[in-house]
C-alpha cells in the first residue's frame, strides 16, 4: 500500500483538548505527482500537514512519509523533505545568494547554487539583502530554502495566500518546475482555481474530513456533475420550426441552446444527428466544457450541513 | 561533532554579518557604550572616588567594558532571539536538519565576537584617552572574566527570551529585566569578580547597588584581594595566584550550568524534538 507512496495516511485524528479538529482522514501521495489538500480555513489543512512535518504528533491514525514516522524521526526526515510554511520570516540583513548558501550547508546531497537561484528565478537579486524583495520574490526564496537539500518531498502551506495574481503566476511556474525536476509536492490551499492549475490529483477537506478525492474530473464525477453542452440556438429552432431532440434535456435560453450530461459521447452525437436530419448544419458556436473543480466545490459546500 | 562546530560557525559568520549590516543596531551596540565613555569619561577625568586615591576613570572604563558586555549579551541577544521567534526564523531553522547546539552556539560565538571588538574598542579609547589600562598580570584573568561574563549574560540573555511575547516588547523587557535580575547577578557577579577585576565593575551598574563606592571597593578587592586600600601589593606565586583564580572559576562554571537549564528548555523551540532510537514502521 505505501510502497508507491511517498505520503500515507490512514484514519489520521487529531484533537486539541476536547475539540477533535482532524476526524480520521485517509490519503496517499504517490511519488512524483503534485497533490492538493483542497479546502476551506480552518478545514484542518494545515493541522495535517504539521503532523506529517513532524511538528505535531497525531492523536490516533497512521502516517509514513517517505517510509518514516515523522513524529518519530523528525531530523532524518527533514534531510529528505523541504518545507514551505504558511508564514515563516527570514534573516533579514543576508543576502540571498548567501542564505540559500548557508542552508544547503545544511544538508549532506544540495542542489547547486546556480540551480536553486535559476529554478526559483532569483538569480538576478542573488546579492540583494533580503529585507528589499518584494513580497512575492520572498516566496520564491522560500522555494530556494525548501529545495536547498534537494529534497524528494516538498510541503507547501497555502503558497499563494496574499499574492497579487503576477506574483501567483510566477509561483506557480515555480512549482511546476518542482514538478519537471520529479519531485512530489504536496501543497494546500482554499484557491480552486490554483489546486485546479496544479493538481494532478486532490482531496477536498471540510471540517476535518476529506469529503472527495482524485483527479478534477473524478471529483467532479463523484460529486454528481455534469458536462455542459451549448451550442448557438439555431434560429429555426427559436422560431420553433423544428421539434426539440428527444432524449437529451435541451433548454433554449434566448440565442444559447444548453444541456447537461453525465455521458457527453453520446449525447453529443445524438444533438449532431438531430440538427443533421432537421438540417441545422454543425450546430454554431457547440461547445462542452467539462465540470470545473469551482462547481463541485460549490456544490460539495451547498449540499454540507 | 565536527560538523555541528562548521556550521556553528558558518551560523556566526552570517550573525555577524547581519549585525553589521543593520546599521542602528550595530551602532546602538557597539558605539553606545564608546560615546558614554568618551562623554562621561571626559566629564569625569582627574577626579577622583571619594576617600580614595582611584581615579574615576580606572573604574569607569572597565565599567564600561562589563556594560558593553551586558548590552550586546544579555539586552540584544535576549530581544534578538525574540524577534527571531516573532518574526518566525526560529520556526524556519525548525524545517532544517540544523543541529539546535549548532545555531545556538553560532548565536554565542557571534555575541562573543561582537564583545570582543567592543573591549578592544573601549580598552584601547580607555587607555588612550584616560590612561586606563589592565595590568600586563591580570590581562588572563580579564579574558576570562569577559569570556565567562558573556557566556553568563548570553545564557541570561536565551532564558529571558522566553518571556518576552512580542517583537514589540523585546528591547523594554530585555532592559527592564535588569532590576528582576539583580539578585541572580548579584550571585554570578560574586564570583565573576573574585575571577577577574573587569566582572566586579559590573555591580556598578547593575540599578540599585550603590554603585560607585560599592564597585570601587570591589574592584581593589579583585585586583588586591585580602587588602584595605593604599596597602602595598604584595608578591604572590603564580601558582597560588591561580589556585585562587581556580576556585571561584569552578563555582562559577557550576553557576553557569545552572544557568543552562532555561537554555535547555528553549531547545525545543530552535529545534524539533530529536530521533527517537528506533524508527516507527
């Protein structure tokens, strides 16, 4: 079972006092792939992840990352795994060039200087003290000192949290250079938008559970979605010239024709054959979009007591 | 071992760098205690202590020393660490397999690297400009008695971190601390001065001691142990000189560890509990 992952959980429970606060969550994080904690604050994102730093110890439950303890081998585990932290300070009067230099000083295997400076895109502010970067050049130098150690497994907390959407962009071109040079990431955030540009899976956590998890279209077909199609209303079809196609639940909204399928194959060849034999040509402007990560989340919140 | 001493020291090398990078904080740590020397110093040069043949001055400057001591180990190192822990450093060194002992000893060796140009500054403007200079006999037992003087404010300093909550509050608490500690310097300060001359003088400004007599007298006590003032030197073995030295070295050393214990419990913050012996899986 943990063989092909680089992060096990199983039946993870963690409680302050008497609040129970993570209720026996289960996931798995394979090697190589960049996996998104998905939910809203106080869901319990960050909490999990604490505890699979080494920083907390669970309440009950099972956890392995990279095949360690974490509670128990702390110190091993930190020469393989880098850390983002949601809000961590630097020293302020080092310069960047010299404080990336100083961390791989920490580690037995560090990436080369040049390297770190080139994947983060820092190369040109490397004598700059760090108190004069811009807020979003701190993240990246964040990135520099988590992969120091060229590490197997990266932990990013809410990466992008107060980011204008220039500095989102280039953290996340950050990040998918995490993902080229083959390591595992497991980062967290309550941006769909960004677990969606990211994630080669997620899982959806509210109120300390993981309500769905997989790919954005296994979520979205777990939680009942279904793809859109729309098409231009033709206008003999508005004029009411030609019947509605049977089968398919067609509603015509003024100049845009939708329906929504849980089986868009078929259902896209049954629109074409019917505007074929009422010579409606290809149907103008078809489109058929996919659930959005935003939909399913949006319906996960509404259907949550 | 090795390794943890390394990186200590590449620790120390970027602390000192950043110290004197930070311009105010470099000039209200290291040209401060010079200014008052010069400005007090000058105000007070020919006169003499009350009752004594001392010059102001042949205490004033060591004083000084002892206070250039206080203020970059026990003021700054204090509230450093407090900010460094407000501002999240300390949780950052935490995702690091950095060895605890490594960073805190590149914090004490920074500290002590900064109080050593302190000394040879004030020394040097002492001598100079106020003709007070050490002893050529006693210059051991003043390196020792600053070297175990910073290691004893230094550890002062860690454990009164760890009461200060706030950025905000660091440097008022660091220096309000002074008073509350009294008792506890008084102890460490009694056998810093029977260990060298220059700790003695650090009674002197310590609030409430009655400072200049009190420190005066002290002062003669460490460097004419056994004698009233105006009495000869007398001729002493070295041996027996060190013998003496010796002792009160011991029982500070022990008063040092003691010293440890708030040190030990802030481990957990510069560091994450260590590997347990067998691995959990």
């Amino acid at each position: 079972m943990t063989g092909d992952a680089a992060v096990h959980v199983a039946g993870l429970r963690m409680s302050f006092g008497a609040t129970e606060v993570l209720h026996g969550i289960d996931f798995d994080v394979r090697y190589g792939e960049v996996f998104c904690l998905l939910g809203p604050n106080g869901a319990g994102k960050t909490t999990t992840l604490e505890i699979l730093e080494g920083f907390t110890a669970q309440t009950a439950g099972h956890v392995s990352v990279l095949g360690m303890n974490p509670a128990a081998q702390p110190a091993r585990l930190r020469e393989r795994a880098g850390m983002v932290l949601q809000e961590c300070g630097f020293p302020r009067q080092a310069r960047v060039a010299e404080l990336i230099d100083l961390w791989r000083s920490y580690y037995p295997n560090p990436r080369p200087l040049g390297d770190l400076l080139e994947v983060v895109e820092l190369t040109e502010v490397r004598n700059t003290q760090v108190r004069k970067l811009s807020g979003g050049q701190r993240r990246r130098l964040d990135f520099a000192l988590a992969l120091a150690g060229d590490p197997d497994l990266v932990f990013l907390d809410e990466p992008t949290t107060g980011f204008d959407p220039e500095a989102r962009r280039r953290c996340w071109a950050a990040i998918e250079n995490l993902r080229r040079l083959g390591k595992t990431v497991l980062l967290t955030t309550h941006y769909l938008d960004e677990a969606e540009q990211l994630a080669d899976r997620i899982a959806i956590l509210r109120a300390g559970r993981i309500e769905l998890a997989g790919t954005t279209h296994e979520v979205a077909a777990r939680a009942g979605l279904a793809t859109r199609i729309s098409f231009t209303t033709p206008s003999a079809l508005r004029c009411g010239q030609v019947p509605l196609p049977g089968g398919i639940d067609l509603s015509v909204r003024g100049p845009e024709s939708v329906c929504h399928t849980g089986n868009a194959a078929m259902t896209l060849r049954m629109l074409l054959d019917w505007a074929r034999q009422n010579s409606l040509g290809d149907l103008d402007g078809l489109a058929v979009t996919a659930p959005r990560l935003e939909d399913t989340y949006l319906q996960l919140t509404r259907d949550m007591p | 071992m090795t390794r943890t001493i390394r990186l200590a020291a590449r620790q120390a090398l970027l602390e000192q760098r950043s110290f004197w990078r930070s311009a105010e904080y470099a000039l209200f740590t290291f040209a401060f205690p010079l200014m008052i020397l010069l400005l007090i110093g000058a105000a007070n040069a020919g006169s003499h202590l009350p009752g004594t043949d001392i010059k102001r001055t042949t205490v004033f400057v060591p004083g000084i020393l002892a206070f250039g001591v206080i203020v970059a180990a026990y003021v700054n190192l204090g509230s450093k660490v407090a900010v460094l822990r407000h501002d999240g450093v300390l949780k950052r060194i935490r995702t690091t397999p950095l060895p605890s002992g490594a960073y805190i000893g590149g914090l004490l060796v920074s500290t002590v690297a900064t109080v050593v140009f302190i000394t040879m500054a004030t020394g040097m403007i002492g001598w100079l400009a106020f003709g007070a200079a050490p002893r050529p006999g006693e210059l051991l037992a003043l390196a020792v008695g600053l070297v175990l003087g910073t290691v004893c404010f230094a550890t002062l300093g860690l454990a009164i971190s760890s009461v200060i909550t706030s950025a905000e509050s660091a440097g008022p608490v660091a220096y309000a601390s002074f008073p509350a500690d009294r008792d506890h310097l008084g102890r460490v300060r009694s056998h810093l001065q029977r260990a060298a001359g220059l700790a003695v003088a650090a009674g002197g400004h310590v609030p409430g001691e009655g400072a200049r007599r009190g420190a005066a007298e002290r002062l003669r006590g460490a460097a004419l142990p056994g004698l009233e003032p105006g009495q000869p030197r007398p001729v002493d073995g070295r041996r027996r000189r060190f013998r003496r030295l010796a002792v009160p070295l011991a029982r500070f050393v022990t008063e040092a560890a003691g010293l440890l214990d708030p040190v030990r419990n802030r481990r957990a913050e510069f560091h994450g509990p260590r590997d347990r012996a067998q691995p959990v899986m």
